[in-house]
C-alpha cells in the first residue's frame, strides 16, 4: 500500500553537546518520508519557499518520493532552531520561524484521495480535519501532534483522535491532553476519544502502545552515541507505518512488528545529524538491527522452564 | 541453593499523594528477603532496636526467614520518613534516623558463612567488605548501593564491585559513579570495575541488564494505581536473586528470566503500602503476572514474516 504524508518540510538550526548544524534538512514530514521510503511508496505533501534547494528536492528524489504535492510559495521556508542539553530527551525551541507554512492549505492532488495509509504529521489539527476530508477509504490513518496544539487547539485535536487509527505521542504530551499523571490512566481515556490504537514515545524509554485491551512495550534501542535526536519521532513513525504499509498486516502481531521497524529506524536516525545516517542506510543494516531488538528483549517462557 | 541476605530492617513513614504509612515495616534486608522468600531459603543479617515488635518478627518466620542473623541492640531501630509526589520515581528523603544502625557490625553466623548466594543490599560499602571477608566460597554474590556511598566512600564501594558478580544500582547512580551521561558508556566502565554484570534500575521504565557483550531490556509492568514505591528496587532485587537462587541456572537465558521474576515482585509491592501487598500475594499471581510479561514484551521474529 503507499502513504500519504502531510506535515512539514523545514531548514532546521540545531546544537546538541556533541556539535551543531545550521540550516540543514529538517521538517517532520521529511524525515517521516524518507524513514518510510525503505519499506513503502510514499507521496509528500508539505510547502516550502523559494528557498529551498533543489539539492533537497533530489535527495527526496532519490528516495523515490513523489513530490507532486509539494507546494512551494512566495518566501521563505519553515525555519526551527532549537537546542539539546546532555539530557537529550527534551529539545528547548530557541526560534521559531513558521514562513510559508502561515499559509500552508493542505491540498491533495487527486491520485493522492485515493490512498490506502495516510500519515498526519504534526501540523494545525484544523489543517489535519481539512485533509481527513479529501481523502477518500484510507485503510489505515495515523497522526501526530505536539504541545502547542493540546493547549492551543484541544477540541480541533479531540476531534482528529476520533478520526483516525493510531495516535503518536510523547509522554508528556499524553498526561498534558488528558491531565492525568499516570500514564496509564492517560492511555485509557486518549482511546476513549475514539482512536484504535495509541502510540506512547518515550524517548531514551522506548515506546508504550495501547490499544483497549492490550500493552506493548517496546525499548529503544541502547546506544553509545546519540549525537542528534532531531526527527527521531518522525523517524520513528515513518519506519513504523512504512512497515505496515508495507506489509499490510493490521494484525495485532504484525503492527508490534511494524512498531518495532519504527524503533530501528529512529535508532539510526540519531545518530548523526540531520538526515545524514538514513542517507547512507543500507537496508541490510535495518534486518541486522531488528534481530538485535529480538535479542535485546527475548526472555524465556515459563513453561520453558523445567 | 539458600541466599543471604544483609542489609537494614527498618520502620518507614512514607507520604505519597495516595495516603501516607506512619513507623510501617521496611527496610532493604526487609523486602529483599519476603520478595525471595517466594522463590528460595533466605537467611537475614541486620539490627533492630529494642522497640522493634514481635509482630513483625512473626511476620518475617511465617515467610521462613532464617533470622539467627537478626540482632537486637539498645536502643531504637533505624527509621527513614520520605515523600514522594506525583513523579513516583524518586523519593525524597524527610529524615534519616540510623539509630543502632550506628552500631552494626555484621556477624554471619557460622552456618552462613558456606551460603551460595549472597546478597549486600544497600548498607556501608566497608560494612559490605566486611561481610565478603566472612563468606567461603559463594556461587553468586551481588550487592547494591545508593548515591550516598558513591560520592562519600567511592573507592570501598568500588572495590566492592570489584569483588562481586552483580551490581543492581539506579540510572543516576550508575551516571553518578561513573560521571558518564550516556547510560550505555556509563553501564561499560562500571563493567570494567570487575562485575560480570550490572542491573541498571530506571523505575518505571523498566530495567537494563549489561554483561560485556550482551545487553538486556525489561519494562516495568504497565500499572495503572501505584501507592507506594518504597522498597520497589530491593522487592526486584529479592525476585531476581532469589529465582536465580531456586534455578541455580546462571545462563544468560536463566538470569534474564530471574530478572523478569524481580520485575514481577516489584510491581505487586508498588500497588500497596510497606510490604502489605506482598503479605497478600499468592504464587499463582506472580506466574500469572510473568505471562504478561511476556505479552507485554513479545513481538515475532523476522524470518516468520513471509
């Protein structure tokens, strides 16, 4: 099945302790895109400025990513500067220049209505509600969002949940929606708004995913050098429904599997810059790390056990 | 094979949002050995005070605690007040009152001094030499430790690790020790010490299990009412080694299970105040909670999908 994304496309200005990038490739719906290109096809719709490099637009290329829906206006593109502490949990926002995407209107071309898997990156909830109703049958829906729009936008958002399958969240982001401390809990009243499945990230923790009756956890990955945690979300969540696109499998089993793709791809992603480490991923790489994610976690069952 | 285990007996007063216990029964060599119990023979090393009551004294036998090893002074047992708030991963500690825990000198007993398996829990890194200097010849010996001996008797506790096969400390203490903010790097040095192994406690985001060459994810069990995390590390700790103690199965595969079992007993002992969730519990209901474990944590293999 192919996917349609709509989100951002962004330059982004980023220091962690480990070094710094300016400018550089950025924006959730690009690194959601080129995260998912490894499994599925995938059509981008986003804006950009004038700005914007055509070297950019030929890595996205290369990945095989249709940019048909890639609108570019008047002006400047979608700059983010931001900053990362030792704790690298947590980005501190330092600029926000929002540009073009003030006057993004989300418009799918036509051969895009039809899509089987549709995946809304962090945006307005209302410009999410705007393509929830251009798309025709969607098999499958995904979305983001962030902290700005729960306390911007709570109903707009409430009514996104509803509408789609999987929701994608951080944690503080789940207590902040719900305001309820356990996390637990928060899940609990998240599907009650009306989503299937709920997806908890936790950064350095992993990821927690709930459904009505059912929890899985999943680790991230143990690494030794985490030099950049920027688009490990999207990252995340593009491996994640890449995958299932991919696979077609809305199994139980095969969505944990497609979680944990989701996990591999954005242990890679931190690990340099930017999107410098999917650039030169190999999808032999991508196997080798699932099977360490089975070794990382497999233990024995009990009846195993003489 | 038999454990020993020495540590504190102690009376808590614990305040969480969810009530609060006044001078309750607690203590590391407290937990460690009821949680163990379950699984193994545990004989106990520790003080109490002339005030400590019978009650709990019949408590601990009608857990077969072995308790020649329990001494009496003058004077009053060890209390500890904390707080926690709606982050329940910390405590916060009210007041420290060691009374005749001033004054231990732990003496094995003859007879435990041929023990299999030895357990420090949380006690004076030179207290915990003093206690290996008596032991023969042990099978498996592990210790823990907390941030106040790491930054006030750094080089007894490292020598302590030194000689011992498993370290089971916290996320911060393990950065702490080692001044090493990535977990990863931080687990290697502390490996580097002499264990063969470290047990990295992060609360409610499970635990990670180093060895040279491997590494081991667990989450903590999804639960929605959480009263009271005291003791939660030493109930774990219990599981773990006193599994390891019923099996006697030193494999990777046999430790990764008894560390699922600690993950077992700690989140029973966190749905009660002291230890009353535990003097409750029926076996049934660890093996049970061990299968969701697995359900919690199971996602399928590569070569099963087509």
């Amino acid at each position: 099945m192919g996917i349609v994304v709509v989100g951002t496309v962004a330059f982004d200005t980023v220091e962690t302790p480990f070094g710094k990038g300016e400018n550089v490739l950025g924006g959730s719906a690009t690194y959601f895109s080129t995260s998912a290109s490894f499994f599925s096809d995938v059509s981008l719709v986003a804006v950009v400025g004038e700005d914007f490099p055509e070297e950019h637009l030929q890595f996205l290329r290369s990945r095989e990513i249709d940019l048909q829906g890639l609108q570019r206006l008047p002006g400047k593109t979608f700059h983010w500067t931001g900053k990362y502490g030792y704790d690298l949990n947590e980005a501190q926002t330092l600029d926000t220049q929002l540009n073009v995407l003030m006057d993004f209107k989300p418009q799918l071309p036509e051969t895009y209505c039809d899509t089987d898997v549709l995946f809304l990156a962090n945006i307005d909830p209302e410009l999410q509600l705007e393509v929830l109703d251009q798309v025709k049958k969607p098999r499958l829906v995904a979305c983001d969002s962030m902290n700005f729009w729960i306390s911007s936008k709570p109903a707009a958002l409430k009514e996104v949940i509803k509408r789609v399958d999987i929701v994608i969240i951080n944690e503080g982001e789940a207590r902040m929606l719900t305001g309820e401390p356990n996390l637990i809990k928060a899940a609990r009243q998240i599907i009650a708004l009306g989503c299937k499945r709920l997806v908890v990230k936790r950064g350095e923790y992993g990821v927690l995913m709930f459904t009505s009756d059912s929890v899985f956890a999943a680790p991230a990955y143990p690494l030794e050098e985490v030099f950049d945690p920027t688009g490990a979300g999207d990252t995340f969540a593009g491996g994640f429904i890449g995958y299932l696109a991919n696979t077609g499998d809305l199994s139980e089993e095969g969505i944990r599997q497609a979680l944990v793709f989701g996990s591999v791809m954005a242990s890679f992603n931190v690990e340099d810059f930017s999107l410098e480490r999917l650039k030169r991923l190999e999808y032999q790489e991508i196997e080798t790390r699932y099977r360490s994610f089975r070794q990382l976690t497999t233990f024995r069952d009990l009846s195993t056990n003489g």
